[in-house]
C-alpha cells in the first residue's frame, strides 16, 4: 500500500485545498484496535481507485499535526481514525472497529 506519510502541517493545508478525494488514516502504534484497523484497510487495498491519496499519520510522533486534522476538518479526534476527504471536506469519519474500507469506497462512487 503506498501510503504517503502526514508529518506537516504544510500537507493538511494542501489535503484541504485539493480537488477530489483523499483518505487520512490516523493510526496508533501503541494500539491493538488501530492494529487491526489498519490491517483490515491494507486488505481491502485492491479495490481503491487508480490516484485516490492515502495519507498516513502516526498520531504518536506527530499529535499537533493530529489536533490540526481534527480542527481543519471538524472532527473529534480519534484513534484509529479514517477520514474521507472530498474537495476539503471531510464526508466521512470512521473510528475504532467502526473503520470499514469498504464503506468508505461506497461514498466515492
């Protein structure tokens, strides 16, 4: 999975001045659940769209960029989390064993 690393907070100001869509997995390493989250949205790789931004951040080196995400997009912050991105927006906010790839692809079609 070619996820591409969230360390600044330079990269959530363009994640909110993109066009289109884009995903933010907020992930714990000191985490079973986010563990599992992350294995299962690494399993379901294959069904994402040709160009869809995945955006990795590890909450534990990088929580102010974190607490930004949270801000900019107007969501509580969790952990795990997944957000979908549509044109600055967050449309879709998924936590702990709620985190579901799939559904998440459902509302980019």
């Amino acid at each position: 999975m070619d996820w591409i690393a969230l360390e600044s907070a330079e990269q959530v100001k363009e994640i909110k001045q993109q066009q289109g869509y884009s995903i933010i997995f907020k992930h714990s390493i000191r985490c079973s659940i986010s563990l599992m989250a992350k294995r299962r949205v690494e399993m379901d790789k294959d069904h994402l769209p040709t160009g869809l931004k995945l955006y990795f951040l590890d909450l534990i080196r990088f929580r102010d960029i974190s607490n930004q995400v949270a801000h900019d997009f107007q969501v509580h912050h969790e952990s795990p989390q997944l957000l979908v991105i549509k044109d600055g927006e967050c449309i879709l906010d998924q936590s702990h064993g709620h985190i579901s790839l799939e559904e998440a692809l459902s509302v980019l079609n």
